[in-house]
C-alpha cells in the first residue's frame, strides 16, 4: 500500500461522517474557509472538506427537503488534482464528480479546493485509490453517493467548447433596471397559443458568492415544453440575479422554481455552465422527473 494505508477508504468514509455530523451538523456557509485566509496541507486531510446545509435556503424557495419539485445533480469538474505514487513520483489528473441534488448538503467550493490539495503529497498505490478515497470522502460530506472519474493528463480526451442547440437571448434589444434580486415577478409566458418545445440560453447570468461577495459568472440553459415564455421577459429575469448572493447550486433552483410557477411548463429543466475558480467549476442541473440530463459540454469561459 502506499502512504494512504490499507483500509484507508472504508476508515475515510466513517471517520468524515463521524466528524461533520459532530462538527458542522445545523452549520451554514457563514462558518465556512471562504474568504478567510488559510495554510494549505498538502497531506491527505479529509476534514478539510465543509458541507453546507442544502435545506435553508430550499425553506426561501418553500420546499420541502422530502417533496422536491426537481430531480438533478451538481457537475464538478476538477483541474487541479496531483498526488505521489509509491515511488514519490508526482502524477496528475482530471476529475469529474456529480452530486446528487437530493444529498442534504453541498460541499463548498473553496474546502473542496484545500482538500484536492492536500493529496499533493501524499503517496497512493493507484489511481483506483485516489477515486476511491475522494468518493468515500465526498459521500459522507454530501450525505448520498457522490459519482467520482478520475482520468490521468495523458489519457484526457481533447477538449472541445461548445454552444448549447438552442436560442441565445442576449441580442434582444431590452431596457434593464433591476439588478439587487431575482424577481419573478418579470418572467411572463403566453397561455394563449399552442405549447413550444425550446431552448433557451443566456451568457449574461452573474450573481456573488454568498459569502465573500465575489462575483460568479455564468450561461443559464432553460429547456421547456409549454407556453412560450417572453424572451424578454426571460432576460430581465436573467439580469436580476447581478447583485444577488447565493451559492451557484442555490440560484439555479431558484430560477426552475420561479420558472415553473410563473410559466407552468409541462416538462422544464434549467442548468447553468459556471467559469471556473480555483481549479473548479460548478455545473447544476435542475429539472422535472424524466428530463434528460445536459452532456458535460464545456463552455468557453471554463
């Protein structure tokens, strides 16, 4: 074995519950790493990682954490992933990891970083190892199983920017006045034709980090089937979020529970490609049961 130890994976998983349940149970972001300054370990140190509650900001949107309106996942996708082999030769990798949107907790951004970098020196007998004890690890923050691929440099495919297949709304010519909170109250739909089946895109989402106030850029994706949403309208709303605080995960849940009450569309999913930050960039997806989920199609700001 190399320095991680036998058992190392199944001592992980229980060892994370044990302390999170303990340490950070009825926590919110406010006591999170965020915007604090901290020493970086660059040994395996799982308690680094900090969930945070998914259901408070669920009781603004007035969901139940039992009865949720959507199905989906969180996409992250990892740039910054290294650690030794038995040998003490450096070895580095991509990771991709998906959270289920039911999980009570989310993991944030900036604990998730310190911990991908505490593997740094630390010795692993595989790559199995490393995907192994980063899922045992990420499963008992979220509190349902996290999917983890991990692929070395060398083997990662090439990279391809894509656009989503539908409409992009940025080129309407709208006057916009309203930035401080997403307000629902703009989206509008015309009940008074037939259903349409489309897509709509925006790259003008920006909202701030709940925490530090550092701002978060992103392309919001809306696919519906139903009354045709106003497209205007639709941008108006996408602008509201510019002075907003809250977690990525958070403001697209926000938006399919604004969308869904104001435009009553049959089927409905809603996700948002985010840049990256700290070697990281975080994809939600959100959508009515039997919705497909988007491919992991980078954008090119990512």
């Amino acid at each position: 074995m190399g320095g991680c130890g036998a058992g190392c994976v199944a001592r992980a998983e229980v060892c994370v519950q044990s302390y999170f349940m303990n340490t950070f149970s009825g926590h919110g972001a406010e006591t999170s790493p965020l915007g604090v300054p901290v020493t970086y370990r660059d040994r395996y140190a799982p308690d680094l990682l900090f969930p945070v509650l998914r259901q408070s900001k669920r009781d603004e949107l007035g969901l139940s954490g039992n009865e949720l309106p959507f199905i989906g996942e969180d996409v992250w996708n990892a740039y910054e992933i290294s650690w030794l082999n038995p040998r003490g030769k450096p070895l580095v990798a991509l990771g991709r990891f998906t959270v289920p949107a039911a999980s009570p907790r989310l993991i944030e951004s900036k604990s998730l970083k310190l911990y991908l970098n505490s593997f740094n020196q630390t010795p692993f007998d595989s790559l199995d190892e490393v995907r192994k004890t980063i899922a045992a690890d990420l499963t008992a923050t979220a509190g349902l199983p996290v999917g983890v691929e991990i692929v070395l440099l060398p083997d990662a495919p090439q990279r391809a920017f894509l656009r989503p297949d539908g409409t992009l709304i940025d080129d309407l010519d709208v006057e916009i006045d309203r930035y401080e909170r997403p307000d629902a109250a703009l989206l509008k739909a015309d009940f008074s034709v037939p259903p349409v089946e489309e897509l709509l895109y925006s790259h003008l989402l920006k909202s701030n980090c709940l925490v530090t106030g550092q701002p978060d850029w992103g392309t919001l994706v809306v696919r519906y089937r139903g009354p045709r949403i106003q497209r205007e309208a639709l941008l108006r709303y996408v602008v509201s979020f510019r002075r907003h605080d809250e977690f990525h995960e958070q403001c697209v849940e926000r938006v399919f529970c604004d969308v869904l009450a104001a435009c009553r569309p049959e089927r409905l999913a809603v996700w948002a490609r985010y840049t990256r930050r700290g070697g990281l960039d975080i994809n939600p997806f959100r959508a009515t049961p039997g919705e497909r989920a988007p491919d992991n199609l980078f954008e090119i700001r990512q």
